[in-house]
C-alpha cells in the first residue's frame, strides 16, 4: 500500500515532463498547461472532499456550509492581494488568521445544534457568506463577475502558462500535505473521540469528555484545511468566482464525499478527484457532434453534468452506501485500511 | 407612512410565500426526521409545469390560464412529493442521512435538467390585469398580488390548522411528531400518514412555486433553492414541526427582509441569518420552544 502510494507520488510528480498523449483521458499532451491544469483541480478538490470528509465522515456532522470556507480562502487571499496590493506572504497570514477565526465564531454558534438542524444552520451562514460575496461590498469582492487576479499581483513563477507546472506541483503538494495532516488527526486521541462521538455522542459525554470542544476541535480543523485548498484553487484559476460560495457548491462536495465513499481518507480523495474530472469531460461530451445530434429528449439531460452526477449521487446512495471505496474495499478487503 | 405600509404589506407576502414552502418543510421534518431538500426542486417543477400549461392554454382567457397553472402546479407538486416519499425516502427507512443525501441528489438533478429544458433565463409569466393593478390601502398603492399570495396563505394556514385539529389524520399527525414510536405502537399505520404529509408538502410548494410567479411576475429555476434555504431558516426560527411556529416565523423574517432590504439592498437577507443567530443562541428550539 505505502509503495503505490509512494510511486503515484512520483509518477504524478514527474509528469510535467512527460510528453505523452492519452487519447480519450485527457486532450492534449499530458504535460500539456490544460491537462496540468485540470489535474491541478482533481488534486485540489480531493483535498477538498477531505477536510469535508473530517466533519462528516468522522465527527459525523452533516455541514452544509463547508463552501463558506473554501471560499474564505479563496477570497481573502483574492482581496488581499488584488484590492490592497499585499505581498503573498502577507495575505496568506491574514487569510490564515481569519480561516481559523471564522469557523472558531461560526462553529461556536451552529453546534449548538445537532444532526439535522446543524445542517440547516450551516446552510444559512454559508447562504449569509454567498450574499455578502454577491453584494461586492465597497468593492471589494466583485459581485457576480468575481475578482481576477492581475499578473503584477503575484510572484513571476505562479504567473503564466508556461509555469501552470509550478501550480500542479503546488497541488500535489496540497493534496498531500493536507492528506498527512487529516490522516495524523484522525489517528490521533481527539481523532479516536471524534469518530466515538459519530457513533454515540451521549456516551462520550458520559465518559467524561466534552463533545462540543472535540466537534469545535474538528470543526475549526477542517474549515482551516479548507480555507488552504481555496488559496491553491485561487492560484490554479487565477481569480475568485462568486461559485465556490453557492449552497449548490456545498452540495457538490457532498456528492463528492459519498461518491468516494464515507468516512475513508481516500475514499473522499477518490471522490474528490473523480467528480472534478467527470464534470468537465461531462461538459466536453455534451459539446461533441454525437450528443448534438440527439432528439432533445436525450440530448438535454446528457448535456447537464449536475443530473448525470445527481442521478449517479441518489443511485449510489440508494444501492452503494459505502460509496466507490466501500464497494472496492469489500471487493479486495481490509487492505486498503479505513474505518469500516 | 406610505413606504412603511408597503414596504409591511410587500413583506407580508414574502412571509406567506415562505410559509407556504416552511409549513411542509416542517411537517415533514416533525414528523419523519427528514430535511427535505428536494423541497425547491418541487416548487421548481411545480411552477414550470404550471407555466408550460398556462402556455398550452393559449386560446383561453388571461385568468382562466393562471387559475390552470396553479391547479396544474398543485398536483404537479404533489404528485412528484408523493413519488419522491414512496420510491427514494421509503427505501431508506432509519437511514436519516441517506434520506438527506437522496433528497440533495434529487434537487440537483432535477433543478439542472429543468435548466437544461428551459435555459437559465428567466421567463415571464402572463396575469390577468386586476392582478397587475394596485390597490389603495393606507394611502399606498399596493400590487394586488402581493394581497393575494397573502390571502391564498392564510386561507392554506387555515386549512392546515383544520386538517391538523379537527381530522383523524391530522391527529395521527400531530401524535407522530409528539412521538411516532408510540403511534406505532398503538397499531397505527403511521406510513400513511408520512405519504400523505410529503404529498400535502408537495402540493404547498408547488402553490409556493406558482405563487412566487405571479409575485414576481417571472419563473426562473434558481428561485427554488434560494428560497428554500429562507425557509430552512423560517423553520428553524418557528420551531421544528410546529406549523403555527413556522407562521409567526415566516411573517417575522419576510418583513424584517423586506424592511432592511429597502434601505440597503442585501442587508436584509443578511439580517435574517443574524436573526437566526440570536435566536439560535438565546431559545436553542426556536419559538415554540421544543428543543429536539
């Protein structure tokens, strides 16, 4: 398991110089500024079904606001560097600084609230964060159109097509990072409390122990990881757009965490990774001549990569509740680790 | 004076536009633990379906189409709650998340199949003209749809209270949100009465959905889920599984919106989830003050 691991690690590592094609996977060359590119977001929404994948699959806390952090990262960095002309160490201090001051705040207030109810006040902050985005206020967010970053507002080698291999490797680097993190914390003592609380919260807090303080712990953990994939994704996009806040964002990763499978690191990567890359080969295959020519009763569901991954989404949750990496793990068994 | 009674009169019909999609919403949730999300895909299809049979009546009279949308709209919307609760919540019985999570993949596939049929855009949507005429109340001239969606509320407030208070089944379900085990228990068929809350549900949003139409004189196929999450919030505020809470709640929040909205646009929505805030800290269950 740690030798494929470790062997991925380098195969995707060097394959900024590998200058093969893989007809019908990706177009263009693989090391081609596109394909690196569209790699760059399967890693970075891997990590991000990840930190998702701490709350809900280990503490079992249904969020539905996890975008509002994403979007913390993406945007205070975004504002930062772009309206108040800051150097990137700078920004990334602040954007550091309020990713752990907001879900602290947040968090505080919507676990007061349990399962169901949790869900919907988590909704309602991340619909407050949406607005606010929307709004542009003092214009500082750019309302709809979003906020690009101009090429004066970052070091050279983050600029460009031709350094697209520094931001993939920027990525990979994420991915991992935040995989050895989520993997250390959930391996640790709080992590242990936190998946006892997934099972029976009441009888933790018999135990002794506080479940608010752990819930917060992981709370605050996962929404900073997040705000860190929202730093990378805003280098790989090169500006904030008003999407990553949207409630239908939220949803999304939550797709992308049961699509991989609950409650495994790498099953939300897995997911992560997957869902990332079929939307946009989903939105390629509706552009092409065979789907075109289809009877509209055929051709306008194929052509929406929402009702594809919806449709896969209810089906998986119907039929595969362990989702990919349940069905994989039962398939070639305890091997590849998790919690069951 | 003027602005003021508008301002509460246009507020007034938010509110009863948000009751109509939290009254089902928190029936729904008393009752069977489940947080419908495919709350906004009813309302959506709902108003759609209304708006594609109003088109296909194009001969008849403005009034005559509207009063077909909303009849279509109704059981548009209870039909699709009613095959959402028997084909994807049933299977799941005890799986609470796994309802959740069925009910997310629902509205996203159906809002982006509906975009997909319709585009993004959004379409108008013909009245009768005293709909578009105003109406002189306190010295301001208030749209007369804003009157009605207030009126048609209240009249589904009253019905709601009737069929809760006064029939077998509303006692079956107010004993289920008290507590189903125990329905159970007494050999009541309490799955009926979750078919029957869904469909009841259904038909309330896809009268929210076609309502919402004539109040915004538009359809488009976001609205759904941006006032679904308005809802969410109404019914937390008024206390899950209580109608009358969800009531009060709604008529606070669509006003509080309306009022600060005016001054400045956003604030308002933004002061709703602050409200929510309080709230939430201060009576943890909400109005009426359970605190499951």
């Amino acid at each position: 398991m740690a030798i494929g691991v470790a062997v991925a690690i380098v195969v995707f590592a060097a394959l900024p110089f590998a200058g093969i094609t893989i007809p019908g996977i990706f177009d263009g060359p693989l090391n081609g500024p596109g394909t690196l590119n569209l790699l760059g977001l399967c890693f970075v929404f891997g990590a991000l079904a990840l930190t998702y994948d701490l709350v809900f699959g280990y503490v079992g806390l249904l969020s539905f606001g996890h975008a509002l952090y994403f979007a913390t990262g993406v945007y205070v960095t975004a504002i930062a560097l772009a309206r108040w002309h800051w150097s990137l160490p700078a920004a990334l201090a602040l954007t550091a600084v309020v990713s752990v001051l907001l879900p602290l705040a947040l968090g505080a207030i919507c676990l007061r609230m349990r399962d169901i109810p949790f869900a919907m006040v988590t909704l309602a902050f991340a619909q407050a964060g949406s607005i606010l985005v929307m709004q542009n206020p003092f214009g500082l967010t750019g309302g709809e159109e979003g906020l690009a970053l101009g090429g004066d507002t970052l070091p050279a080698a983050l600029v460009g097509v031709v350094n697209t291999r520094n931001v993939y490797w920027m990525a990979l680097v994420l991915l991992i990072v935040v995989y050895a993190i989520a993997w250390r914390a959930v391996n640790s003592p709080p992590g242990r409390v936190w998946q006892a609380i997934r099972e029976n919260e009441r009888r933790v807090n018999v135990l002794g122990l506080n479940p608010y303080l752990y819930k917060l712990g992981a709370f605050v953990l996962s929404a900073f990881l997040a705000s860190a994939t929202g730093v990378v994704y805003l280098l790989l996009q090169g500006g904030a757009n008003p999407q990553v806040t949207t409630a239908d964002f939220t949803l999304a990763l939550l797709v992308m965490v049961v699509l991989g499978g609950v409650g495994t690191l790498w099953g939300a990567v897995l997911g992560g990774v997957l869902y990332e890359y079929l939307d946009f080969r989903l939105i390629a295959l509706a552009n092409t001549t065979g789907v075109k020519d289809l009877p509209a009763l055929l051709r306008v569901p194929l052509s929406e990569p929402l009702f594809l991954l919806g449709v896969l989404f209810i089906v998986l949750v119907l039929f595969v509740p362990g989702g990919l990496g349940g069905a994989l793990r039962r398939r070639f068994g305890a091997a590849l680790g998790g919690s069951p | 004076m003027t602005t003021i009674a508008l301002l509460l009169i246009t507020g007034l019909g938010l509110g009863a536009l948000y009751f109509l999609i939290a009254a089902g919403l928190s029936l729904i949730w008393g009752l069977m633990r489940v947080l419908n999300f495919a709350h906004g895909a009813f309302f959506t299809v709902a108003a759609y379906a209304g708006w594609s049979a109003a088109n296909a009546a194009g001969g008849a009279p403005v009034g005559v189409r509207w009063l077909i949308a909303v009849l279509v709209a109704v059981i548009v919307g209870a039909v699709f709650a009613t095959l959402t609760e028997v084909l994807l919540i049933r299977p799941l019985y005890a799986r609470h998340v796994g309802q959740v999570l069925v009910t997310v993949g629902l509205s996203l596939a159906t809002i982006s199949l509906v975009q997909g049929g319709f585009g993004s855009d959004p379409q108008t949507f013909a009245l009768p003209s005293w709909m578009t005429a105003t109406t002189n109340v306190i010295g301001a001239n208030v749209p007369n749809t804003r009157l009605l969606v207030i009126a048609v509320a209240a009249l589904v407030f009253a019905l709601l209270l009737f069929f809760l208070r006064r029939t077998r089944f509303g006692l079956i379900v107010r004993a289920g949100v008290e507590n189903r085990a125990m329905v159970q228990a007494l050999g009541i068929d309490v799955q009926r009465a979750f078919t029957l809350v869904f469909a009841i549900g259904g038909a309330a949003a896809g009268l929210a959905g076609m309502l919402a139409a004539t109040y915004y004189g538009t359809i488009d196929p976001g609205r759904g889920t941006s006032m679904l999450i308005f809802a969410f919030i109404v019914v937390i505020i008024g206390g899950l599984g209580s109608v009358t809470g969800s009531a009060v709640a709604a008529i606070v929040v669509g006003v509080i919106q309306q009022f600060l909205n005016y001054y400045a646009t956003g604030i308002g929505d933004f002061s709703v989830v602050l409200l929510l805030a309080i709230v939430l800290l201060f009576r943890p269950g909400g109005f009426s003050g359970t605190t499951t």
